[in-house]
C-alpha cells in the first residue's frame, strides 16, 4: 500500500508544530490509516495509536457505541462513525482523530454497494462527516486505500482550517 508521501508529510508536520495528536478507530479501513501514520516522520511524537474494530461487540466494549442503533445499521452509518471518532479520541486523549467505517466489497447488507463513511474529530466535536461511494466492480484493496487516502486529504485540509488558539 503506498500512500501519497507529500499527504503524509504535510499532516506530520501540522500536527508537531501545533504539537498535536491524533489516534485513529478503523472498520472498513483495515489498519491502512495506522499503517499511514506510522509512515509518517516523527510519528511517535503525534500518533497515539488506533483500534481496529470490526465486530459490534468491540465497537461497543472499545468504544461505546450504542448496541442497538449498530445492530440496525450493521454498524455502518454516520453516527456510528461519528460515535468512533469522538470516543477513540476520549480513549487516547488526543485533540484530533479518524474514524472509518463501511464496505469495502458488495454484500447484501450493503445493497450491493462499497462504500463507507468517515469523520473526523477536533477537540471533542465530529468537524467533518462523510460518505465516499465506489462503483461495484471496485477491489476490495483499492477500496480501502481509496477510503484510506480520502480520511487523510480531508484531515490535512481540516488540519488547515482549525488554527489553535492562542492562549
């Protein structure tokens, strides 16, 4: 999996000179966003860690999600993904974190569809949420790359816009 070594870069940078962190709660990603930040420079000075969760079990025990809503949705949804977001940075004490969720094949559950959603996090609160949609005939690999690298361009651009405060 290669990821976009400037993308990779910038968000290194943003997040040491605000000496920020981040941590990360992935399903649909698989591990490809922690697999991203610990590509990038000095990554132990900003990247806590993450979770891999795929079962509704551990998206409730790690990370508190509400059974029943998962259990409706499958756990794929934007409040789910939300939920994740904001818990995981809870569950690591960071200021910013990513949080995926979706399908990276076509399944029954999906409508037959690959898509997923993502959000990310900023001091407490879900500052973007979305969903990317991918043609059918996608490969599961490339799906969960493109996922991977969607999260990361959004972040660096929300990295941008949210300037610390001075104090």
């Amino acid at each position: 999996m290669k990821f976009s070594e400037i993308l990779l870069q910038k968000i290194s940078y943003y997040l040491r000179d605000r000496n920020e962190k981040i941590s990360i709660a992935e399903s649909v990603t698989s591990g490809c966003l922690q697999l991203a930040f610990s590509e990038m420079p000095s990554a132990e000075q900003f990247f806590e860690g993450g979770l891999t969760v795929y079962t509704i079990d551990q998206k409730v025990k790690q990370l508190n999600i509400d059974y029943d809503e998962a259990k409706t949705v499958n756990c794929v949804s934007k409040n789910v993904t939300e939920v994740m977001a904001l818990n995981v940075a809870k569950l690591y004490g960071t200021e910013w974190s990513i949080a995926t969720t979706g399908y990276s094949t076509p399944t029954p559950e999906s409508g037959n569809e690959i898509f997923a959603f993502y959000a990310v996090s900023y001091k407490g609160e879900v500052i973007v949420s979305d969903r990317i949609d991918l043609q059918p005939l996608t490969k599961p690999m490339d799906a969960q790359n493109f996922f991977a690298e969607c999260a990361l361009s959004c972040l660096t651009s929300e990295i941008k816009r949210h300037v610390p405060k001075a104090h």
